[in-house]
C-alpha cells in the first residue's frame, strides 16, 4: 500500500509554475475570442481601427513583459537601491501550480530636503497575461514636510484609475490655524475634484483642542463646515463636543464634561430641516472623595418641548466607602421607586472572597401605602481569589418560581509576564429538561513559560456534545519562523478537522548576511482536503527573492516534480542555481524545474540561490522522510499489529496508549505535534508478542491535537490524541 504523509509536513510542500508556454500566444487567443471568426476580426479593424490599435497595444505589451522576464533589466527605469518590494502568489484548492499574484514596489527618489517616496502595487490577472496597477501612491516631501500624497486605484486589467485620492498641506495654514490639509478625489474624464479640508488648532502639547472638518459642494463650488471636535484637557477636568452638519445646519451633537463634582454627558439630534429630533442628558453627582451620588437621566419631550426626567439612581454607602445599595426609580409624573440592589461581601478561607449583589423587586405596601422591597428577583455572586481574580460567577435568576444557579462562569488564571491571565474559562447553562446545569463552553488559551502557544475553544449540548469548536495551535519552527494552525470541528464527522494554517517568518538570507521574511497561508477545502495557498516574499536593497520550498516530504519510488520560483524586484526572474540535490536529482535552470525519482530518504538539504547582477539570495530546502502511515500485511500470529486509540480522549494531562504486537522485537512509540516535530519517545525497546499499554504524560504541554506513531519493525500505525487543559 502506498504510504501516507505527515499531516502538516505535506501540506507545506510546494511548487512553482512553470514559464514553458509563450505567454504572447495565451493573449492571442484571449483576443481571437472576441471575434466570430477571423472574416469578422478582419471586418472589426477595418470599420474600427482603434479596435485594432488596442489588440495590437495588449501583445505588445504582452512581448515587452516576457521580454522582461527573459532578465531584461528594470519594468521600473532606474530602481533605487533602498527599494522595498514584496511578490506574493498564488495555487489554488486544484491547481497543479503557482501562479502569481501581486507585487508592490515602495522607493524614495530624491535627497532628504527633497524627495518624492512611491508606492507602486500590481496584480497579474491572467486572462490579460500581464501585470496591471492596482494602486500607485506618490508622496512629495520637502524640507521635511510632506507638501502632498497622490493616490490611484485601478480596476481590472484597465490602465487608467478608475478614482484616487491626494492630500495637500499649505506651509502656511489659513484663519490662523496650526495645521490645514485639503482632499481632493480623481474621476475619469473630469480630473480632480475638491473633497474636503481640514484646520486644526493644537495646545502646547501638540493636541487638537478644536478641529473643523468641511465639505465640498459641487453645485455652490464652495466648502461647508460638516464637523467640528472640541476638546479641553486638565489634570481634574476633560471636555469633548462632536458636531455634525449638512449644508443646512447642524445634524447631530454629542458632548460629555468630567470634573470632580460631576460627570456630564448630552446627546442631541436633528432633522434635515434643523428641527430637533432627539435629546438625552445624563448626570452623574459625585461625592467628595470621588464616588458616585446619585444618577439622573432626562430625554426630551415633544409636547411639553423640554427635557423630562425619565429614570434615577441613588447610591448609598458604608463607612468604608463600599456601596451596600442603590435605589432605582422611574419618573411618572413623580419619581417611583422601582428596584432594590444590594451588595455584601463575605471573607471565605485562603483569602478568598465572595461577593454577592442581590436585586429586590419593590411592590406596594397596602399597610403603609409605601413602596418597599419585597422578593428578591436575581442574584450575583462573584468569587475572587486571593490575588483579586475573579475565579467564579454565579447568577441565580427566577426558575419555576423559585430562585435558582441559571449559568455559572469558572475561570482558571496563570502568571504570564508578571500579569495574571485568564487560562481557562468554562461556562455553564441552565438545562430546563434535566433542571440541572450543563458545561454549555470551555476555552482555554494555552502559554509555554510566557509565550503564547494557542487558544482553544468549544460549545456544548446539555447531552455533553460538541456542537461547534476550534483550537489555534502556534508553534515556533526549527528555522525560527512561526506557525499559526487552525482546527475546525466537523458536526457530521464529530471530529476535528484542519482547516487552515499560516507559516510567518520564514527567511532567506542575502550575501551580506540579512534576512528576508517569507511567508505561506493555506485554507483547506473541508469536501475533500485540498488546499489554496497564498505565500509571498519581502526584500528590499534591490534584492531578488527565492521561495524555500521545504521542509519537502519524500517517501521511497515518489516522483518530486516542482518549479522554483524565484523573482527579482522588476519582476523579472533571476538566475537561480541549486546546489546539492539528491544523487539521482535533475535540474534544469533555464526551466528551474527539479525531478527526482526517490531513491535516498536521508539526502541532505538543498541549497537555492538566486542572483541578479551582483546580488544574491540562498534558502536551504530540507528533505522529511518521517512515514505517518499504515502498512498492511499478513501475518500468521494468534495477536495484530494495533495501536488503539488511547484513552480517555481527550485527557488532561495524562493518558494511556496501548497496542497489540504478533511477533517480539524492537517497538518505538513516539508522540509529534502536528508539524511533525517529536515532542515525546514513550518506547524506544524491545517487547515481547501480546498486549502492552504506556502511560503518556504531558503536562509540560500546551493544549491542541498530538499524533502518536507506533512503529515495529516495517509495520507501523499512527492515530491523533487531544489534549485539553
């Protein structure tokens, strides 16, 4: 049986498209496909020369980019040395290869007093065969000062911007202002059209204390006043106003105002026509050392056309300033207490604490004719430990009649970077068929030492089902990049599936020792595994750049075809050479295409260079022969070869494994992330024939998904764990 392969492992495997076909023969039959047949095509230019002039235009355009990636130097005359660029491409979930997606150029032309910085971005859209602008940016800088950014934005493969956008800056701001911006945006066949302009005046600390945002009217040709932002700082008082208007007046006002008597906060709306729509006020009274008096809010009223209170709360204290009540009332015609809050606090062994927050419905006392408590209509409590964290919420609620636990919130917390984090939290509902509570959510968030290492979390029935979940796994890679891995559970198949992963970090390394970043994201096809894959590459100082395209997983008599890709900051290829491949390996450079029949699982890693002029780039490309796989054959002993699924599943944080071996001999058991990195060996022996069972500890791991491998001689077997902490 042909043997499998490692979960992730093969997943990063990747190749490159090759450039074999002429692309000027692909745009060809793009623009042949216009026309009925070639009588048509020639009736077209004959009434439309034009017609021809743009088909003409396209394969010329075509000829000159595969002229340039034949290593004509520079699609960008004159590159800077300090350019920043970046290439990304892409495979999708049936592709066979590559093909690319985007570049991005960032470059400073000019001298510190005065320059112009561009930001360049292309997208390859392959019915077109071309590279086509998605967006240009142009900033101009003069003795430090940016005069101006100029912005495009191109659809589709058309060469002219569909809008844009471009910001000046007037070295000397009008009415007196510390800082004026102007906006203006770009139509087709109109050109630049005013947008909008800004002043603002700034304290001594550089802050806006007042900001007026205007609007540009096409039809007056003139500028309004459509926003205005006050703000005032001190050490006991802040004041904000957020103002809106239209060409008719103002639209909406929001203020809020703090100071130590009071807090403040106003809310204001208007029609189309300036009328007052809507009007809400909101005070709060402080005492003398800062804590709450008493809150007041009033909303306007259209018949008597002022602001009528609606609803209050008084607050009520113990000597050692904590609140032990509140007194909630609402407005009908007089102020009607309404509700009851109390709060206590109890002192629990171990430093603990709990407290409790009781909530009194208020009826009326047909004795006394007043409004008193009476039954008690929720409760809260809230458990801390002896460190302040709040390890436990319970809320009691009325159920059948009676007060009862309607969800509960346990929180576990670990010391990350001198702070107390949240590690785990599980939640709990109220089930109304068995009237019990039922563990409803658990996530956790899972640190080695004080890095983060993934998060993980899962819904459940009250049959104790899992109905929707997901683990984040981030795992930090031999070659110092980092992996984000993400499973997704499957309600059909009750399992946990993956669903996507992202490698950060990877890096070549230049002729003068720096480093280059690359990176790989992946989205799985849940229907039937495979994969579309986005990986891209940044460089800068003229640079070319060079995918590593391992670690590559082998297996004995496999075939390994794949394409380098490599580019250059124009886009066009670099040499590329690759210097020790497998005994038996090919490689073609004009194609850059590797074949290799497998016949060597320990060949040592390649080594890719891509060089351009007198730069160069190199990425080692490792080779995994690790084998997460079945082999059946026939054996004449009483016992199989088995490895069961260990149990429990999942555990925390221990577990059992045991298997099943027809014959005695050396047995290796061993336990992989699902990067295919050994993170444990429980057996490395001999065993005699029969049944055995290890005991796995892993406690010094983070939650997520493990494989564990058993291995016998040629026969071996692998199944998945799940830890959960």
């Amino acid at each position: 049986m042909k043997k499998g392969i490692s979960v992730i492992l093969a997943l990063l495997m990747c190749s490159t498209i090759s450039w074999a076909q002429s692309g000027q023969q692909q745009i060809k039959k793009q623009i042949d496909k216009q026309y009925v047949n070639n009588a048509h095509q020639q009736f077209m230019y004959t009434v439309s020369p034009l017609n021809k002039e743009l088909d003409d235009r396209l394969l010329d355009q075509r000829a000159a980019f595969e002229a340039a990636l034949a290593k004509q130097p520079n699609l960008i005359q004159n590159l800077p040395k300090d350019t920043t660029w970046s290439y990304s491409e892409n495979k999708g979930f049936y592709d066979d290869a590559f093909t690319p997606a985007s570049y991005t150029h960032y470059f400073q032309k000019g001298d510190t007093n005065s320059s112009s910085v561009h930001y360049y971005q292309h997208n390859w859209y392959a019915d077109s065969m071309r590279w086509t602008p998605n967006r240009i940016q142009t900033s101009y800088v003069n003795e430090n000062h940016f005069d101006s950014v100029i912005t495009y934005f191109y659809q589709g493969f058309s060469e002219e911007p569909y809008t844009g956008n471009r910001s000046s800056y007037p070295r000397t701001p009008a009415e007196n202002a510390d800082y004026e911006e102007f906006w203006d945006y770009y139509e087709p066949g109109t050109g630049w059209i005013p947008s909008s302009r800004r002043l603002a005046y700034r304290n001594e600390m550089g802050w806006d204390t007042l900001s007026l945002d205007y609007s540009y009217d096409r039809d007056s040709l003139d500028y309004y006043l459509s926003y205005q932002y006050r703000n005032q700082q001190s050490e006991d008082y802040s004041f904000y106003e957020y103002t809106y208007f239209n060409q008719s007046g103002m639209t909406s006002q929001n203020r809020s105002e703090d100071t130590p008597d009071f807090s403040l906060s106003e809310n204001k709306s208007f029609d189309w026509e300036g009328n007052l729509s809507y009007w809400s006020w909101d005070y709060l009274k402080k005492l003398a050392n800062g804590a709450w008096d008493y809150q007041l809010k009033k909303v306007y009223s259209f018949q008597t056309m002022e602001l009528m209170n609606e609803d209050s709360t008084a607050y009520i204290y113990n000597n050692d300033n904590t609140v032990i009540e509140s007194e909630s009332y609402y407005w009908d015609s007089l102020w009607v207490y309404d509700q009851l809050y109390k709060s206590f606090q109890t002192e629990i062994e171990n430093g603990f604490r709990v407290d409790s927050i009781h909530i009194y419905d208020v009826d009326l006392n047909e004795e006394t004719m007043l409004r008193e408590p009476s039954r008690i209509l929720a409760k809260n409590h809230l458990i801390y430990d002896a460190m302040g964290n709040q390890v436990e919420v319970k809320n009691f609620t009325i159920i059948n009649d009676s007060l009862q636990v309607s969800n509960k919130i346990v929180r576990e917390y670990s010391l990350v970077n001198d702070y107390y984090t949240i590690t785990s939290q599980e939640s709990y509902a109220y089930d109304f068929n068995s009237k019990m509570l039922f563990k409803s959510s658990v996530s956790k968030t899972n640190y080695v030492g004080n890095e983060y290492r993934g998060f993980s979390y899962f819904n459940l029935n009250a049959a104790g089902d899992t109905t929707y979940g997901y683990i984040n796994q981030y795992e930090r890679l031999p070659d110092g990049s980092t992996a984000d891995v993400r499973f997704d559970w499957d309600w059909q198949t009750q399992k946990l599936v993956l669903r996507s992963y992202r490698i950060n970090g990877r890096q070549i390394t230049g002729d003068d020792g720096r480093k280059y970043n690359q990176y790989i994201s992946a989205t799985i096809n849940p229907v039937d595994g495979s994969q579309a894959i986005n990986r891209s590459m940044n460089g800068y100082n003229a640079y070319p750049g060079v995918f590593s395209d391992g670690p590559i997983y082998i297996e004995m008599g496999d075939t390994l075809n794949l394409y380098v890709s490599a580019r250059s900051p124009d886009m066009s290829i670099p040499e590329v050479e690759v210097s020790n491949l497998p005994a038996t390996a090919t490689y073609d450079p004009e194609t850059r295409h590797i074949f290799w029949v497998v016949d060597d699982l320990n060949p040592g890693a390649m080594t890719y260079k891509a060089t351009r002029g007198d730069k160069y780039v190199t990425a080692e490309v490792e080779f995994i022969n690790e084998n997460f796989s079945v082999e059946n054959e026939e054996n004449s002993s009483p016992y199989e070869f088995a490895l069961n699924q260990n149990y429990p599943n999942p555990f925390n944080p221990s577990t059992n494994i045991s298997f099943t071996l027809p014959e005695a001999g050396i047995v290796s058991l061993k336990v992989y992330n699902v990067l295919g990195q050994e993170v444990a060996t429980l057996a490395n022996q001999r065993f005699g024939s029969g049944n055995h069972s290890l005991s796995f500890d892993a406690s010094r791991l983070s939650s997520g998904v493990y494989i564990y491998r058993l291995q016998a001689g040629n026969k071996v077997q692998t199944k998945k764990m799940l830890l959960v902490k």
